[in-house]
C-alpha cells in the first residue's frame, strides 16, 4: 500500500520548491480545479510550454488512476521526474485527490482561494470564469511560485482539528439560540427596553431563565404584572404554539450545552498525550480548551522557521497604508486562521488577572489617551505577546518560567525611554576617595 511521507520531510521539500519554482524548468507543473463531480486540470513543463490545456479526472478512484497513468506517461515523453500538483482547497472535495497523489510521490501544494481570484482577472483581462481557466490560473501561480505548505495531519493533531471543528459548529449553534431568544422570542414578553416581571420569567424553562437581562439597579417606573402579562398575551396571540416556542428553543438550548461538554472533554483526553499541551498550559490565561485549541490549530511549530510566520498565521501582523505624503493608522492584518487569534484574544483577557499582566494592559491604555477602541487594542497587543511566548516554550521544548526575562516582571513593566537603562540594571556605585577627617554626615550611625 502506498505511504504519504511524513509532515517533517514534506515540509522541507516544500522549503526547496519555494526556492526554485520560479527559476527551475525541469518539472512538471499541474494546476487542478477542484470540483464535485469532476475536476479539470492543466499540465505544463515549468516555463517551457504547455503539455496539456485541459483534462477532465472523474471524482472517483478509477478517474484517479487513469490520470496519474496519464501522467507517468507524460513523464517518460519529457524525461522528467519531478512532478509539482497546485489545488486550491475547495470543501473537503480536494482531499481524497490530494492524498492519492501524495502516495504516489507526487508533491501537493495549495493555492489560496483570495490570491486566485485576484490573479485571475490578470490572466486575460476579463471577469470570466470557468474551469479550465481557473486551472491555468493555478498553473501561472504555480509557475511564480505563490503556493502554501499543504499540510496532512495524523494521528492525535487530525483528531484534535476534527474535535476542534465540532466544538466551533457547537458554539456557532449555542450563540444562535442565544441571539433568536434575545431578538425574537423575549420581545414578545413585552417592551424590550425594561426586563420582563419576575411573575413571568418564573413561567418560562429553566434554561431560558439565566438568558433573561437582569433588571437595572437604580428603580424606575414600571407597569405591573397583569398589564405586562395582557401585552405578552395579546404580542402572542396563539398561546399554545407560543409555549411550545419557547419549549423548544429550551430543548435546543439544552442539548447544544451537553454536546459542548462532551466534546471539550473529548478535546482535553486527546490534547493530554502530546507534550507541547503541558508547555502551553504553564502560560498565563491558557487553560485545557484554549491551549488545545492553539495545539490545533498552531499544527507542529517544526513547519515555521521564524516568528513572523506565526504571526501571520494568527492575522497579528501590522499593515500600513501610505502614499506620497499621506501615511494611513496601521492595523493588524485580520488574516489567516481567525479561531486562532480569538483564542490568543481569550487567553491575553484571562492572562490580565495576573497583577503583572493586569498593569502593563493598564500601562497600554494610558498610552492610548482618547482612543475609544484602547481596551480592545491593548488586549490585542497582549495577545500577540503571549503568542510570542507560546513560540518560546514551544521551540525550547521547557514549560513557562515567570522569571525569565522575556516572560517576566521587567518584560511586563511599562515602556521605557529610549536611552534609558531597563529597571534591572543597577549602575555601580561611584567609589569616594578616602577622607582622613569625615565629617559628621559620614561618620557612622
């Protein structure tokens, strides 16, 4: 049975092809649009010529055989053995494709679904689009060498992505609950700008009843429970399929609750075995589901060389705009993987509870004076600190030290002038000459 390579030596011959795709001309290039039913495909020999405009594989194993035959066919014509594939991830409907070529030696790459669309209207200068363009659109960026690291979990990480894909869908379907109770459901009980009255949030189900905004402390007139009850009743005319509305969403509201439960325990028993889980559980704010959640969606930090890489990955990377004299307010990026800057966002919020972390979050906003959005900005700058971090344990393989200088106290305090020594370096005395006669402010005590 063929075998996949291993993610380590996948991801240095991707670092290999990133270097000499755009200058190499013996390889096989093959841009594949990915489709449901069938996918097209366009095979070209690297900045030569083009071998085959289009190509039509069927979804299936048979249509996958044929095509690879079709290939190792076009190998021996050329006499070439490098044979580089471009997919751009489209669903799940480009896995079964990507791993049959993977097993049969061929290197697979992604292409982001953004940078093909921008590039092509470049191609021919029209807004269409079709299948075999958007294979020679593969093929180009193929070719310039714009393509991603395509990566194949196994084992505890693919799991961990699954679990931790369930328990986003989960929260997705708790939030909606959340939002039809608030927005349709409670209006209904009355006026929405005062909460309803006790008498009638008693006959509502227990999981509805937390969900019920709390009245406000400082008392204002209020109507009494009959006439709110008359309003209810005449909002709600059928009262019955009123009642089962409010039954049902309880129901749902319930079970989304349990399904959560069960799939963060899930998370932690599969997160547990692998080592880094315990170095991202000594950071601060990092608890069991956000720190698997980081395992996920970070993958192995063998694939990233430096830390601007993760940092792009986490979208907290500043960009500017500017032109001429003009010069725009620099924002973090918003890119990559979302689930993983929330994460970082959730941890630097619970990170603040420590006293250290909590004053240099305060030191952040007094710098930010009139900024309605400092709190936000400030948590977000803590957040990419503590990324920061997770690179450190992570690549040193050691758990978090309060003490050590890019995690401590000092690394934590206010920032200071430049040209002004850190707090903890203390200048050395300036030795006095020896006085045969001191006087009495040296004398001693």
């Amino acid at each position: 049975m063929p075998i996949i390579r291993s993610n380590a030596i996948r991801i240095k011959r991707f670092r290999e092809l990133k270097e000499t795709l755009r200058t190499n001309r013996n390889r096989l290039l093959v841009g594949i649009d990915i489709a449901k039913a069938e996918h097209v495909a366009q095979v070209r020999l690297a900045h030569t010529q083009l071998v085959d405009k289009q190509l039509t594989i069927p979804n299936t194993q048979v249509g996958f055989e044929r095509f690879w035959a079709h290939l190792e066919s076009r190998r021996a014509e050329t006499g070439l053995t490098e044979l580089v594939c471009a997919v751009e991830p489209t669903g799940t409907y480009h896995e079964a494709l990507a791993r049959f070529l993977e097993s049969h030696g061929a290197d697979v790459v992604l292409v982001s679904t953004t940078v093909a669309h921008h590039n092509r209207r470049t191609l021919d200068g029209t807004w269409g689009k079709s299948d075999p363009k958007d294979a020679h659109n593969l093929c180009d960026l193929l070719e310039r060498g714009h393509v991603l690291f395509y990566s194949l979990p196994d084992g505890p990480l693919a799991d961990l992505r699954r679990l931790v894909r369930l328990v986003r869908q989960a929260r997705t379907e708790l939030a909606a609950c959340k939002a039809r109770f608030r927005n349709t459901l409670l209006p209904r009980l009355g006026p929405a700008g005062e909460p309803p009255p006790p008498a009638l949030v008693a006959t509502l189900p227990g999981p509805l009843r937390v969900l019920v905004p709390k009245p406000a402390p400082t008392p204002r007139p209020r109507r009494c429970a009959a006439s709110r009850l008359a309003c209810a009743t005449a909002g709600d005319p059928g009262l019955p399929a009123g009642a089962w509305e409010y039954t049902d969403l309880a129901a749902r509201l319930t079970a989304v609750q349990a399904r959560i439960t069960q799939l963060e325990v899930a998370l932690i028993q599969v997160a547990t075995p692998l080592p880094a889980y315990g170095w991202l559980l000594s950071l601060p704010g990092i608890g069991p589901t956000l720190g698997a959640i980081l395992l996920a969606e970070i993958g192995d930090i063998g694939w990233y060389t430096k830390f601007s890489q993760l940092r792009k990955l986490a979208g907290l990377d500043i960009i500017g705009v500017a032109s001429g004299k003009w010069t725009g307010t620099t924002r973090i990026s918003k890119c990559g993987r979302p689930l993983l800057r929330w994460a970082l966002y959730q941890a630097a919020m619970g990170a603040c509870r420590n006293p250290g972390w909590h004053a240099r979050r305060e030191a952040l906003i007094a710098k930010r004076q009139g900024d309605r959005y400092a709190f936000l900005k400030a948590n977000t700058e803590l957040a990419a600190k503590l990324l920061h971090l997770v690179w450190g344990v992570w690549r040193s393989g050691q758990p978090y030290d309060p003490r050590h200088r890019s995690g401590g106290p000092a690394a934590l305090a206010p920032a200071r002038r430049r040209g002004t020594p850190p707090a903890h370096i203390v200048k050395p005395r300036r030795r006095q000459a020896f006085d045969p006669h001191p006087g009495p402010h040296q004398q001693a005590s």
